[in-house]
C-alpha cells in the first residue's frame, strides 16, 4: 500500500514546512519576548496542530491536481463535489459539537455578535460568532483548522462510500477516527474538577495539577489527530489502488473494505 509521492511536492511540501516554522516561530518570539513560559508543551502543540492540517490539505489537494492516481476524484463529477461538500459540512458541524465549538442554545438567550480575541498564536486569535440566539461559534485557530482538515478528508470519503457502492465498498472506519480527536483545553476544565474531590486544594491553586493535565491531554490528542489522519489517507489510498487512475466508476469490484 505504498503510495510514492511526486518529487516535486514532497519539495514544495517541505518549503510549506519551512516558511511556516519561520514565520511561526518569528511571531510566537515576539508574542512571548516579555513573558515566561512553564510549559512549552501547552505553547507549541497547537501550533503542530495548525501546521499539520496545512501541510496534510496542501498535499491533498496538489495530488489530486498533478496526480494520475487520484485523477478518479477529478472525474467524479459536480454531483460527486455538491455530496463532497455536504458531507463535510455535516461532519464539520457534528465535530465543532461535540469539541464546543458550535454552541446550541434552544431557549434562545443568546445575543448575535461578532467578536475577535486576541491571545498567543494558535489560541487566537479566537473569533466568537454568534448569528442567531440559538446558534454561536467559539472559533480558535487550531481547533478550526483540525476540524476543517477532518471535514474534508471524512466527506470525502463518506461520499466514496455512498457513490462507489457498486464497487463493493460496504464500511470504513477512518472517518469516524475523527470524533476521537479531544480538545485539550476544552477538556481541561472539566477533568480538573473531576480531580478536585481528589486532590488537595493546594494542589490544584499551585497550577502544577493543571500544567500537568494539560500537558498530557494535548500530547494524547495530538497522537490521535495523527492517527485520524493517517487512517483516512490509508482508506483513500486503498481506494484509489482499487479504482485505478482511469477505471471507469461502473465496474463492480470484489468485496468490501
């Protein structure tokens, strides 16, 4: 199931990789030149976060223009990209529930607004979008660009799922990785306070507990957003090893994933 990538985007590739650790890298110095970090854990991970669903998008979608194995995809069709679309909304919009991110208020006492906070690189700045009384966005950028990365990639093959049927494909399991991808500082909160009946509460003011916990869930969950993602690309790849670059979409196939 090797999949052999074409030189010239692992080249274009590792040049997103680089501008990105340099600019990146320039804004955070700046951002903590005046202060003292604890825990640099907590400070980069959403960072790996935002790079990571960068880079794994920008390969994406370069494959499917300048590769012939993933050509079917091009020749799927406008109806394929309208289910595309609606799939990944749907995914997007289940996922941003249960992360926080979307805010369903049905007694409707919530007040419409837009508002912008700034905080260190990768928490913010954090956009706060609330169109209807019932409905609001808490957006920050890591969060955002995970959920937009796992949106795709699970439409995608969603949509595969549902339009290749004739070719056997019954179930795959990879795009439901992607509700397993926590975020950590929404996390946080409620397992400090889970713990307070535990532990002392010296403990938990010394902020140590905290610092500790936090570590923990954004490494745990960084290693599940990894493995979300290269499952999905493990899934595409099979597919698209089974379709071939030019095989029409009407010829059944053996079996099922």
């Amino acid at each position: 199931m090797k999949l052999r990538w074409p030189h010239h985007i692992v080249i274009e590739a590792t040049s997103l990789t680089y501008i990105l650790f340099i600019t990146e890298g320039y804004i955070l110095l700046n951002q903590i030149r005046y202060s003292t970090v604890t825990n640099w854990l907590t400070v980069l991970m959403p960072i790996v976060w935002i790079n990571i669903s960068i880079i794994n998008l920008f390969i994406f979608f370069r494959l499917i223009q300048s590769s012939l194995r993933f050509q079917f995809i091009r020749n799927m069709g406008k109806n394929f990209t309208s289910l595309w679309i609606l799939a990944a909304t749907v995914f997007f919009l289940l996922y941003s529930l249960i992360q926080g991110s979307l805010i369903i208020d049905f007694s409707g006492g919530m007040t419409p607004r837009l508002s912008v906070i700034d905080s260190l690189i990768g928490y913010g700045p954090t956009v706060i979008l609330v169109p209807t009384s019932s409905i609001g966005f808490i957006l920050t950028p890591y969060i955002f660009a995970s959920a937009i990365t796992i949106s795709i990639f699970a439409g995608l093959l969603v949509s595969l799922m549902i339009t290749l049927r004739t070719l056997g494909y019954r179930f795959i399991l990879s795009p439901l990785t992607g509700f397993t991808v926590i975020c950590p500082t929404c996390m946080l909160n409620p397992f400090i306070g889970f713990l307070s009946g535990y532990l002392t509460i010296k403990g938990i003011l010394s902020g140590a507990v905290s610092a500790s916990i936090a570590s923990t869930l954004f490494i745990a969950s960084t290693i599940l957003y990894i493995v979300s993602l290269a499952l999905m690309w493990t899934a595409l790849i099979v597919i698209s090893r089974r379709l071939g670059p030019r095989q029409p979409l009407n010829i059944a196939g053996p079996g099922g994933l």
